[in-house]
C-alpha cells in the first residue's frame, strides 16, 4: 500500500458524496432524508458491516487478543487527546457562547467521524485484499464500540457539562455494539465462517448461503449510503461561511493533524500486527463524528459550529489521510 491506493481511496468516497449533493441541490431529496439515511446506517448496515467482518475469517485466540489490544489502544489515544483539549482550550467563566463553542470544538477535535466514513474508508482500501479486509474490519468494529462507548459518556459530558445527562443504556445498547457481540458470538460458537458450517451442496448450505448474501448487501451499503448523507450535509450548508470560520481551521488542524500524530506515536513502535496499528491509525485520523451535530443540538451545545467543524475537515481530510499515510508509512517506517 502507498500513497496514491490511500489518495484513491478517499477520493473515491468523496465522490461517492456527489449524487447526494447534487439531488439535495437541485431538490429531489424531501427535507430530513439525511436524517432517514443516517438511520438506516446507524441500525442497519454499521452493525450488518460489523457482523459480517467475523464471516471473512476462522476463530482464532490470537484475533481475540488483538481485539483486546486495539480497544486498549483507542482509549488511550483518545484520553491523551482529551487531556491535550482540557489543557489547551479551557473555558472562560461568564461567556455562555464562547463556553459552547469551546464544547463543541473539544468533541469535534477528540471524536472521529469511524461510522461514517472510516469504515466506508477501510472496506474500500482494501476491498482487493479480502482476507485483510476481513480482519481488519474486525478491529474497526471495536474502535467504534469504544468510540460509541466515550460519546455517549465523555462527550455527553463534554457538550452538556452534567453527569446525569450520561445514559448508560445509550451506552452498551447501541447497536454498533449489538452487531459486535452478535459477531463474537457467532465467530467462537462455530470457529469458521457460516458457509463452512454444513456440508457443500446441503439444505443447510444453501439456506446459509442465502442468508449471507443477504447480509452482505445490507452491510455493503454502508459506503454509498453514508457518503450520500455528508453529500446531503454539505449541499445544506453555506460552503462559503464553512472555509471563513477560523475555529474550524483550529479544530482540523486538532483532529487531522495533533490526533493523527497521536495515533502514530501510540501505535508505531509496538510489537504488533500492522493491520492494527493502521486500523486505529485510520478511523481516528478521519474528520471530525457527525454525533458533533446531533449532540450539540440534543443537549444544548452550539450545534452551528459543530456542523462548520464536521464540514471543513470532512473537506481537508482528502488531504490529510494521504499526507499522514506518508509520515506513518515513511518517517515512522510502518509498513503494510
């Protein structure tokens, strides 16, 4: 892998935002179908994604360990970003809306847009190599159980300043979390991939057959579909005041380029499989989550810079990805 397959692959998705974009400009979409598509990810094809990574691989003790290694890693990476945020960009008493931004600039900064785009990202890179893809698809869905884990916690916390706004059912019962363990689940009990368990040619089979290729298209909409909803998001918003907010730089240069760098730093030197390392590489140097929006807007934050945050960098990062691809790939010699 280098620099031109990681380049492609975003512009790929980036283009895959178009027809979202143009049919919201030219109204053929009704208002709130972003919304509707959102759902349909976060409920159906996420966690169908998700599950169906287990079913590119056999059981194996060593994947559940490095399951294990992957989670520790995104926690880390993600407190050290959440103490760089607190310690950097402190709030001022007194001023309600400059607090509100400064919230809404520390979620934006600290949490990744993995749902969305990161995963539609790694399904693409290494949409040649399935048996990579299979694995590493595997810990993607654990970055994001844990990303779904801090969210609903830390960044409910961070956006509303009140504990009781924590729900902790919110919190395990997502359902990134719920395909997850259904994953798990599936991939211990029967130790190989559900094709492989009745014979060839069997009833059995062909009902297992069937039933995975009906997963498989649930979980490979998962690209068009959430590409279509930031298509959908950009054609909403003023492009012109997106590219003028100077907070917006700050927050992209804070979640692509200091939460990248630490991610390097965190993974690079240790003994582990690349594919690890490049999985949480990847989905949190992706832009800032789409949950800086819907946070802000649910628990009073400033839900208008949350959507310029989450824009600018969706934009930058086409840029980014590559040129911090090169800096882990090259200066930190982590090959894959």
């Amino acid at each position: 892998m280098n620099f031109l397959d990681v380049l492609i692959a975003v512009v790929f998705l980036l283009i895959l935002a178009v027809p979202g974009f143009i049919l919201k400009k030219i109204k053929f979409l009704p208002e709130g179908a972003d919304g509707i598509f959102s759902t349909m990810v976060l409920y159906v094809c996420q966690p169908m994604l998700v599950f169906m990574a287990f079913q590119k691989t056999t059981f194996s003790a060593d994947v559940g360990i490095n399951m294990l290694i992957v989670a520790g890693l995104t926690f880390v990476v993600h407190f050290l970003m959440i103490g760089f945020m607190f310690l950097v960009f402190r709030n001022k008493k007194g001023d309600d809306a400059k607090k509100a931004k400064i919230n809404a600039l520390r979620f934006a900064s600290i949490f990744s847009n993995c749902g969305f785009m990161g995963m539609p990202f790694l399904q693409s890179l290494f949409a040649n190599q399935p048996e990579l893809q299979g694995e590493i698809l595997i810990y993607a869905g654990v970055v994001i159980a844990v990303f779904n884990l801090l969210t609903w916690s830390v960044g409910v916390f961070i956006v509303s300043g009140d504990k009781k706004q924590i729900s902790l059912k919110k919190t395990i019962l997502n359902p990134t979390v719920i395909g997850l363990i259904l994953g798990i689940l599936v991939f211990i009990i029967a130790k190989v991939p559900l094709k492989d368990v009745t014979p060839t040619g069997s009833v059995g089979d062909k009902v297992l057959e069937g039933f995975i290729k009906a997963c498989n298209f649930l979980a490979e909409m998962v690209t068009p579909v959430s590409m279509t909803v930031i298509g959908i998001k950009l054609a909403n918003s003023n492009l012109k005041k997106i590219f003028l907010d100077k907070w917006a730089y700050v927050n992209a240069v804070n979640k692509l380029i200091v939460m990248s760098l630490i991610s390097i730093l965190v993974t690079a030197f240790l003994p582990i499989a690349p594919v690890m390392k490049y999985c949480v590489f990847f989905l949190l140097s992706m832009p800032s989550a789409t949950n800086t929006v819907m946070f802000a807007v649910r628990f009073g934050g400033d839900s208008d810079s949350g959507t310029v945050f989450v824009l600018l960098s969706t934009i930058l990062s086409c840029v980014t990805l590559p040129l911090m691809f090169l800096v882990m790939n090259g200066l930190f010699n982590v090959p894959i």
